[in-house]
C-alpha cells in the first residue's frame, strides 16, 4: 500500500469489533477463554489460586495438564519451538507476526545460561525468511547472572571472576546479536529493574553501534513508566546520531511497578517510576511523538495493551502520509491479550506482532503468575478482556438463533 493510499483511506480502525478479535476461536475456545478471565477478574481469587498452584507445584502434586490446558494454553505458544508451530500458523493467516519469547526465569548457573543462549540462537534461526515471525527476542538476565549485572551498574570493586563472568555475558549477547544482523532478523533486548538496566543499556547500545549501521537489528525498550526515560530515549538518539547507527526502538510503559517501589522504599531512595498513571501515559504519547518526528533515523515498535496509544500512533501515521505497513512501525501486544487490538490492527494492514513465550510448563510458571498478578494490577485491564469475551458470546448467541 502506497503512503498516498493509506492517507487517502481514511482509517476506520475499531477495537471494539469482536467478530474481527476472535475470529480464530471455536465457540468451545471462547467460553474456555472466558472462563479463564473470568477468574482472573477476582482479585482474591488469583491470589488464592496463586498461592494453591505455588504450594501444589512445591509438593510435586501432579498438576501440569491442568496448568498446560487452561492458563498456559491462553498465554503461551508450547513448550517447545516445534509446539509453536500451530499458534504461529494461525496468527499468520490473519496476518499477524509471532515474537518467540523462550520465558524460562530464574536459572542462575553458567550451564543454564549456554542452555539459554542455544535455545534463543534456535529462535532467530527459526526467524530467518520467515515473514510469520518480524522480530526475535531476549532477556539479558537469561544469560547473565542478575547480581552480576546489579555489582557492575554499582561500581562495585570487580574480582577476576567477575571480569572473566561479564565478559562471557558480552560473549553470549554478541553471538545473538552477530547472527541475528547475518541473518536479517530484528531482535529485541527486552527492559528490566533500574537496578541492572544501565547495564543492560550499555550492552544493548554496543551492539547497536556494532550491527545498526545499516538498518536497524537491535532494539532497546524503553520502560516509560520510569521518570528519566524519556529524556534516556533522547539522549540514546542523539548518540546513534553522532555515531552513525540505526536506534531500535521498543516503547512499553513498564512490567516492574510493584518491585521498583518496594526496593526505593527499603533503600530509601527516590522511586524511579512516575507517581501517576497520567505522567507515564504522557511520556509513553511523547515518546511515540519523539519516534515519528525522527523516524529517518528510529525504528519502532509499540509494546502496549492501552488502546489510546495504539490509536494515537495511528492517527499520527495518518497525519505524516506514513504507510500503514511502513516496516519500521509496529504494533506487539500479548498472546492471549488484547486481541481486540491487534487482530483490529491487522485487518487494516498495520504491521503487528504477538509476544509468544513458550518453555516447559514449570519452567514458565514464574511468567504466569505475573501475567496474572499484573493483570489484576492493571486497573480495568482483566474487566475489559473480561467483558469484551461475553459480548463476543452474546453476538455469536443471537447470530445463531
């Protein structure tokens, strides 16, 4: 589609359009989704059930395929990159892409963090001439020791053994990023607490100025939520500038509110994130601002499930004669959330992608539980799932009788 063609077309895009969010699901799937949120929709009840499969899991109680079947089978691809297949397939008739997001938390050994490395390695090889799958993806604390990562962005006095560890870490996260440029695979490194982020950044900016020179590869998110980021998002442009390289660009508002302000109030510093939801959307609106104004230079991708910064990254698409499926613009939200987003975004041509994490059952349930715990964080979040579900149901109801 030309630029002049999506001007012209004026954007009629309605996230309220059930019949388009859930298209792909039986009507046995939709009242099993709709169970599911229906439970999430009760606080008490998610922390009960939460607490329940913890202790159940601990006691080696035989509850996988109760797991697997219902809140896994919501929110993840499988358990393996092969079990993906199926989810991936699907997302790509209707022309959505799938970021393949290996979820294992919590492994702190040098063996896990090879197992790790291989496993992503696997995924960006997976990627490759594969329209179905745009992006590839990371978390640095799955390959490096997050103590580590902590001890470096403090100035702590590094042992030989640290050193030798950070420069496996440098290692590890080269050897991605090397085969993803070989490849032509864009790969995100994905944000974390402020207390490991700088180091992070640093990192993630290295390979930047190493395999962005001529498009853009790496991405860095960008954790609005915090109050230095956007002027972080400026500065990191005005370095790519200076440097001659491509910046990446993930915007998400942030997935750590509840432990960032628990270690402030421990430590006694000031907390990093905005004290209001306002402030952190106004950022995250700024920051699309900032991206558009320099999209020469920016490439990005909006992480969110908020619909008004969907639209408003639509709208200004619209207003500077930006194709809908220009390929530096995305759109990534959850599997299993918010599919009245991306699926609506789809069926206009904007380019969009699914987060997709998969791993052995046990091995994601650290995910789980926070997809849950955030879901009830997030006021409205699990109501407005919950309530567009029953009023696909309701359509579906009177459409047959």
């Amino acid at each position: 589609m030309s630029s002049t063609h999506a001007t012209a077309t004026k954007s009629r895009v309605s996230f309220e359009d059930t019949s388009v969010a859930f298209s792909y699901k039986s009507n046995a799937q939709l009242r099993k989704t709709y169970f599911i949120f229906a439970c999430m929709n009760q606080n008490w009840l998610v922390k009960l059930g939460t607490f329940f499969i913890k202790l159940l899991l601990f006691l080696h109680f035989p509850v996988k395929k109760l797991i697997k079947y219902t809140v896994f089978e919501q929110f993840c691809g499988g358990e393996t990159l092969q079990e993906c297949n199926r989810t991936i397939e699907n997302l790509d008739k209707v022309h959505i892409g799938t970021i393949l997001d290996y979820s294992v938390e919590g492994e702190e050994s040098e063996a896990s963090f090879d197992r790790t490395l291989k496993e992503i390695l696997e995924t960006i090889e997976k990627a490759h001439n594969n329209s179905a799958i745009p992006f590839a993806v990371f978390k640095v604390t799955g390959i490096a020791n997050t103590e580590l990562l902590n001890k470096i962005q403090d100035e702590h006095d590094l042992t030989n053994d640290d050193k030798a560890a950070y420069e496996r870490v440098r290692e590890r996260m080269n050897m991605l990023c090397k085969r993803a440029a070989e490849l032509d695979v864009k790969i995100f490194v994905d944000g974390e607490e402020s207390w490991i982020q700088d180091t992070i950044d640093t990192l993630t900016y290295g390979m930047m100025e190493k395999y962005n020179h001529d498009k853009c590869i790496v991405f860095n998110t960008y954790q609005m939520y915090r109050r230095d980021m956007l002027d972080n998002l400026k500065l990191a442009a005005k370095d790519a500038r200076e440097k001659g390289y491509f910046l990446g660009v993930k915007l998400v508002r942030g997935a750590y509110m509840e432990k960032e302000r628990q270690r402030a109030h421990e430590n006694e510093y000031c907390e990093p994130v905005h004290t209001t939801k306002e402030a952190t959307d106004k950022d995250y609106n700024s920051g699309i601002d900032f991206c558009v104004e320099n999209r020469e230079t920016i490439s990005i991708c909006v992480g969110t499930h908020n619909e008004y910064s969907c639209k408003y990254l639509v709208d200004l698409m619209k207003k500077n004669n930006i194709s809908h499926d220009d390929k530096h613009f995305y759109f990534a939200q959850l599997l299993g959330m918010s599919d009245n987003i991306s699926f609506n975004l789809a069926k206009a041509n904007y380019n969009v992608a699914k987060y997709v994490p998969y791993g052995p059952v046990e091995a994601v349930m650290p995910y789980l539980f926070r997809r849950a715990e955030e879901n009830t964080s997030i006021a409205g979040q699990t109501s407005r799932e919950f309530s567009l579900i029953r009023k696909e149901m309701i359509r579906r109801k009177k459409k047959s009788a």
